[in-house]
C-alpha cells in the first residue's frame, strides 16, 4: 500500500504459498494506526494530512521460452473505490443515555437494533432483513441472532433519511430490528450484515459484530 502524496510505503506483505494457492488474500484485521508509518507521520496527520493510497501489487513469475528459463515480475496498481459505511448498534431505551440522540442529536430507535447505510449517493440500494439469494451491487441483508436463535425480523422497518450538499442529495438507509419481549432483558445479540460491494460487485463479503442490548449500552 503505498502514499501518493507523500511518496512512501503505508504498508506491505509477502504472499505465502499457501495464501498464493487459496487464490485471495484479505487484510481485514490490518489496522492503519498500529503501523510505523502513523508513528512516523503522526504530526502530519494530526493537522489533518490524509492519506492518498494505492494498492499496488508485484508479482515474478518464472518463463520458459524454448530451452531457455527466466523470470518476469509485473505490477499492478489498484485505484481506492467507494464503498458505502455501515454502522451496527442497539439503541438504548432511553434516548437521554444514548449519545448519538444526546450529543449528536440524531434521531435513535429505542430498544432496538439499527443498521446504518450511512451518506451514499445512491439512493436505490437494496437492504433488507434476511437471507437472500442474489444481492445485487450495493445490496445489504442483515440478521440478528440471539444463543444461536435468528430473530425472525417480522416487525423490522427500513427507513430512509436525506440531505443535500453542495448539489447532491445524499442517503441514509436504517434497517431497524424491534428487540423481541421474548428476549431476556439484558444480554448479547450477533447482528450479521452480508453485502455486495458497490465497485466490485464480483465480492460478496459477511461481516458479524457482536452488540450488548439492554441496560445502559
């Protein structure tokens, strides 16, 4: 991964074989301010430097051409590209508790849990609760599982919220899940969010985040 604006290597990794033969390779616990770089260029990015990356990719590979044996090593570059935030949370039952209706005086569900699609430009994609069998690009489906028990999502609701700036009209998608009296009062739930990404449709990925409801967070 490398900075444009500061023309320096972010991070970098040696592919294993056994990574090579499995085809993919997914950094998804690499975590950006645990790096030299950031300690490096801390100063700079407390006055508010970002970033600008690019993933850039170099492989050698071994040729044979007649009885002759060599290698090549191309590279590639891969450009960032928009995918939209998603956020997962339990609302507090009481909205005087909850800092996003308190101090970011944006509007809570209480006692329940909430999926954010947060600010896209889009205003089609497709979110839902449940399993589905073809997402299309962009679309997001969501379930919540209690002691291994997948809530059945029957009174959910998607709200859609919108603003505009600087001449676009931006979305926010909310997939809200009533948390069920049949639950204990207090208590830990799996909320379970699969997604189709937008600029690379080809990429279906699931992601679990485990959220204590109830109580006072």
């Amino acid at each position: 991964m490398w900075d444009r604006g500061l023309e320096e290597e972010i991070w970098s990794h040696d592919l294993t074989p056994e990574e090579l033969s499995r085809g993919e390779y997914a950094f998804s616990d690499y975590d950006l301010f645990s790096g030299d770089y950031v300690e490096k260029h801390l100063d700079q990015l407390r006055e508010g430097y970002e970033p600008d990356p690019v993933l850039e990719v170099t492989c050698t590979f071994r040729t044979e051409t007649g009885t002759e044996t060599g290698t090549e090593t191309v590279t590639e570059r891969a450009e960032p590209a928009y995918e939209p935030w998603i956020s997962v949370r339990y609302d507090l039952k009481d909205p005087s508790e909850d800092f996003l209706a308190y101090f970011m005086e944006q509007t809570t569900y209480p006692d329940c849990f909430v999926v954010r699609v947060e600010d896209t430009p889009y205003g089609n994609l497709y979110v839902a609760y449940g399993a589905a069998e073809d997402l299309p690009a962009g679309g997001v489906t969501v379930t919540v599982t209690v002691d291994g028990q997948t809530l059945p999502g029957d009174d959910c609701r998607l709200e859609t919220e919108t603003f505009a700036y600087e001449g676009t009209t931006f979305y926010t998608y909310l997939l809200i899940v009533p948390r069920p009296e049949s639950l204990p009062a207090e208590g830990k739930a799996q909320v379970i969010v699969t997604r189709r990404l937008l600029s690379y449709p080809d990429i279906v990925r699931t992601d679990v985040k485990e959220v204590s409801f109830g109580g006072e967070g």
